[in-house]
C-alpha cells in the first residue's frame, strides 16, 4: 500500500504579498491539481473544509483551533477584507481523504495559553491513522512539548495501526520518540510509524499563496 501524505499552512487562506480578497478558488485549485491521498492542512478559514470536501471530492474533518469566537462575524470580515484581519478571522486545522473513508475522528487540545492549539486524527476505512497538528508559535519549549503530546498520544490511539503524523510543528529540527520523521522543509514535517520512504519529501510549487511550502511526502506500508 503506498500513500502520498500533503502538509500545508494555509496562512488563513491568504498570500505572499497580500492579494486583497478571499483566495478559496486559488488555494482550492492548487490542492485539486496536485497528487495526494491525505492532506493535513493548518490555519485554515473554519468555512473553507467543507468547500473544500466537496470541491476536491475528499471527506474532510477538523477541529477548530483559536480566534473563533462571534466566528460568523469574523467570517464576514476575513471574506471581505482577508489582509486586514489575518489570524483573527479565525483558524482550523483540517484533514482531507481522497479515495477512502474516515470511520474515526478524535481530538487533543494541546495548551490552552498563549492560544488554543490542537491535534487531531482520522482512522481511515484501510486501517492506518493520519494525524495532523499545529504546535504553539515563538517558542521552542512549549513547541516540543506540544509536539511530543500529539506523537505519544497518537501513537497511543493507534496501537498497533501504522500512523502520519504531519504538520506545523514551529520546530526547524526535532526527534519524536516512536516516529520517524520522513520528510520535512522549515517548520513544516511528516513524522511515520509502520511506513517507510519512497524517495525524498517533494516541495510543491505554490506560487504566492501562503507563507508557507506545500511538502509531500510518499509512503509504502511496512509488511510485517
């Protein structure tokens, strides 16, 4: 079984420089054309996953991670004038499946200050689970601790079960104890159990959208 597995930080779904208008089409579009079973995606418009299912026929679940309060407000802001209020419009991490159904969905809210950051994962119909996070911003310390929190829990989740673990970890380096890392670019990685590497992680092109490189990564299943 091989699985290509897309990670990205969607940047509330703005660009490089600023574009001056909601981009759903153009990030929805670049994520149509490109190969990929499993996308985690992070800071992502909490309006944008269900768009986003049914615009790249993928099942999708998130969870919502800070700033989503009076959130059809924000909402309304963030589509009109996305540049001025940034982080504020509200976030989200997501999860989208190709080709394959989702049968489970479990989240773990990492820290509560300085803002909520979460992990969640999905167990997919073919027996392997995809998790995905987003680890706390400008500082190291609560960084690894959110990351090391996300692997042992996942990796309990999954028992046995091979399991992705990806995401914006805001670490440039860093080892999980259980987990592999397969590929990684910045602060964005692809950790693994139960898989092994084809090849080398690929940095798609993006353009302008985000701040951000898409990075995917291709997997084989271990035979054990």
């Amino acid at each position: 079984m091989r699985l290509r597995v897309l990670t990205w930080n969607l940047m509330h779904g703005r660009s490089v420089p600023a574009a001056g208008r909601e981009l759903f089409d153009p990030f929805a579009s670049a994520l149509e054309r490109w190969e990929w079973e499993v996308a985690l995606l992070q800071e992502v418009p909490p309006w944008w996953p269900a768009r986003l299912g049914v615009r790249l026929n993928a099942e999708y679940r998130q969870v919502l991670t800070s700033r989503n309060g009076l959130l059809p407000l924000r909402r309304a802001i963030a589509t009109r004038w996305p540049d001025l209020i940034k982080s504020h419009g509200g976030g989200a991490n997501a999860i989208l499946v190709r080709e394959d159904r989702i049968i489970e969905h479990r989240t773990l809210r990492l820290c509560q200050l300085p803002e909520r950051r979460w992990a969640h994962a999905a167990r997919l119909a073919c027996g392997v689970w995809m998790a995905n996070l987003h680890a706390t911003a400008h500082h190291a310390g609560a960084a690894r601790r959110d990351s090391r929190l996300a692997a042992a829990t996942t990796l309990a989740w999954a028992a046995e079960e091979p399991l992705v673990l990806g995401g914006d970890f805001n670490l440039p380096e860093l080892s999980l104890d259980g987990l592999q890392r397969a590929g990684g670019r910045d602060v964005d990685h692809v950790f693994a159990a139960g898989w092994d590497t084809i090849g080398t992680a690929e940095v798609l092109e993006h353009g302008q959208l985000s701040d951000h490189a898409p990075l995917a990564v291709t997997l084989k299943r271990q035979v054990s």
